[in-house]
C-alpha cells in the first residue's frame, strides 16, 4: 500500500529559536533574515563571507571596526 503524505509549506521562513516567522533586512545591502521576537539573525550559506568582504573595505563601520580588532 502507498501513502502519500499531504504537506503544506509555509511560504516563510521561522526562528529555529522561537518559531516566529523571519522578516528579511539587508546588511551592506546582503539579505538576511531577522527574527522580530528574539532579534536572532540568521545567515544563509556565504553570506557572512559577503558581509565580512564589505565591511573591511569600510573601515569606518562598527563591524569593520570588530573585525579589525578580531583579527589581530
């Protein structure tokens, strides 16, 4: 006998934190997702690489500055 199981996708992503669904902001213009309830934020694949990429040819931003210090 075959099944078939009946699924139904919610079109947004959620929290794996909260299960709140996602609002989508941009970081140096890079899209992520941002829980509004837990204020996680959540990054797809490589796109820490991007930020990182930007943020060190500005060296006057705040996450510039961080990594600047981290890496040292």
């Amino acid at each position: 006998m075959e099944t078939t199981q009946e699924t139904t996708e919610d079109p947004y992503l959620r929290c794996p934190k909260c299960l709140t669904r996602l609002d989508q902001v941009f970081l140096c213009e890079i899209p992520i997702e941002r829980c509004p309830d837990c204020d996680g934020i959540w990054l797809d694949a490589g796109e820490l690489d991007l930020i990182m990429q930007r943020e060190r040819s500005n060296e006057g931003s705040w996450f510039g500055k961080l990594l600047g210090k981290l890496e040292k």
